[in-house]
C-alpha cells in the first residue's frame, strides 16, 4: 500500500501464513479492497489507528486523500 501498489491487495492470501492469520475471514479484509479500489493511486496514504491493545490486538487503518 505504502509503495501505491493496490492490485497487490486483491492476492493477499499469497503472502503467506502471516496474512492469512492477520484475516482469516473475507470479511475482515474486504472493507479494504473497496476504500482501495475508489482512490486514484497517485493520492497520498497515511495509517492511523495503528498501535496494539492488549498486546494482541490491532486495526490498522489507512485514509487517502
């Protein structure tokens, strides 16, 4: 996402085990695809929301624009 390469997102499942145990469900990982499907590639990302609660537990958001 960082290097603007959103057609990566879509075969994520190939990034190995960690990705799949970071979504194990579809439904987790989908509200991505769509944010990143609206964006024109060239704009800008940011993460927010990205520190852990209770050691264990992230939601690791990005915002365009």
């Amino acid at each position: 996402m960082e290097k603007g390469d959103l057609a990566a997102l879509a075969d994520f499942r190939k990034l190995g085990p960690v990705a799949q145990l970071a979504h194990p469900t579809h439904e987790h990982y989908l509200p991505l695809l769509y944010a990143a499907g609206a964006v024109d590639p060239k704009e800008p990302m940011r993460f927010f929301n990205s520190s852990y609660q209770s050691a264990s537990i992230s939601m690791r958001s990005a915002v365009w624009g």
